[in-house]
C-alpha cells in the first residue's frame, strides 16, 4: 500500500499527536518514513543565498529530527530517515515528497 511516508513536522506538541499515528501505519505497511523539518526563519530562508552560519534554530531542529528518528528507529522498529530543509516550508515538503517519491504526506498543522 504505502512504501514511502514523508511526515511533516513542526517541532511542536503537535508532533506527539501524529507520530504514534505514523509509526502505526509504517509498521502495517512496512512502510519506510521521511521526517521532514523545514526551518523557516530568516537565516534558513537566506542560508545558501548569502552563505550564512547554521543558526541556532537550524541545530536545534536538527538535533530534534535525529532524536525523533532514532526513537523511531528504537521503539517501533521502523526504517527512518530525516531531512533539515530549508525555506518555505509547503514548496520544501512538496519537493522532497516528489524527489523521495513518497506515497503520502502526514502532517498535524
């Protein structure tokens, strides 16, 4: 049915709603997950334009998909991987859907 989920999240409470949701999907389907964060700040938005240092944002989420990965790894047993983009995030999900050729979108806001 599914082979490829990319989830969408916000690096807020929002997530904990969705991704138990998600992980119980993925494990009826097989189905491996892309968690996606798009940082959207100024310094995301400008970051290869003007060749900017990660911001604190840019780690801080970073480091938020690595733990939610690997806890998707640990807990459920599912194949995960995660992708920091950067910009506007409805054009950045859109593109990484289409470039990672995901059956499905899941996201909370």
């Amino acid at each position: 049915m599914y082979r490829r989920i990319l989830v969408a999240l916000d690096h807020t409470k929002a997530d904990e709603s969705l991704l138990p949701h998600i992980a119980t999907l993925a494990a009826l389907t097989n189905a491996e997950l892309l968690l996606v964060l798009v940082a959207d700040g100024w310094a995301a938005r400008n970051y290869d334009r003007l060749k900017l240092v990660e911001s604190e944002e840019m780690r801080d989420d970073r480091a938020y998909l690595e733990r939610t990965a690997a806890d998707m790894r640990q807990r459920h047993g599912l194949t995960v991987s995660s992708v920091l983009a950067l910009g506007d995030p409805p054009r950045e999900i859109l593109r990484l859907s289409e470039e990672s050729q995901c059956d499905l979108i899941a996201m909370s806001t």
